[in-house]
C-alpha cells in the first residue's frame, strides 16, 4: 500500500486497528484458551490486521499518541463488549474508569501534534 495521502487517512486506518484489537480480544476470549480452532484463526487474522494498520498509520501520526489510542481503543471496547457478551461486572468505579479512558484517547486526537516525532 502506498503511503497515505493525509493525516486524516492515518486516524481512520487508526480507528479501524483499534476496532480489530477489539476483535482479536474478544475472539481470544471466545477461543476458550485457543481450543476453538475458528476463534483461533479470526484472533490471529484481525492481530495481524491490526498491527499492519496500526504500521500504516505510524507513517503520519507520532507513535506516543497512535499507540495510546489504539490500546484506548481497544481497552475501551473489550470492556464494553466484556460487559456486554461475558458477564463482566458493571460498577460506577469501571464505568468511570472507562470514561477517563475515552477522555484521554479524544484528548490526543484533539489536542495532540500530526507529525511523527
């Protein structure tokens, strides 16, 4: 793939390797210790989705700020579909803890520099 032409493409290819770390945690979770060889092969294909992504988008973003938002993005959304899908507690404390994530992930796209360090 060749370089991307904006910033802008490197945050959307950024949101898509958060989504797919999402993925990957939850079809990690489902593979039940990797004994299910069909979750097995869609947490490997969406990690290396993700990286490849996440790669890309370290072109044009600096590499503080895109890796605290795709761990952002991918805690914020285990936690959410943990709750959702495994029973995982729902507590203010998660809640609010998981709230100062997604802060601190809009707080980097918003107030953070475009150009790699």
């Amino acid at each position: 793939m060749q370089a991307m032409a904006t910033p802008s493409t490197a945050w959307l290819l950024l949101l898509v390797a958060g989504l797919l770390e999402v993925v990957w945690a939850l079809s990690m979770k489902a593979s039940q210790g990797f004994t299910k060889h069909h979750f097995t092969a869609i947490t490997l294909v969406a990690a290396w989705l993700s990286f490849w992504l996440l790669g890309l988008a370290l072109r044009h973003l600096p590499v503080g700020t895109a890796y605290a938002v795709w761990t952002g993005i991918g805690a914020v959304g285990a936690a959410v579909f943990g709750i959702a899908f495994f029973g995982e507690s729902l507590t203010v404390a998660r809640v609010g803890c998981i709230a100062l994530i997604v802060c601190g992930i809009l707080g980097l796209k918003l107030l953070g520099g475009e150009s790699p360090a």
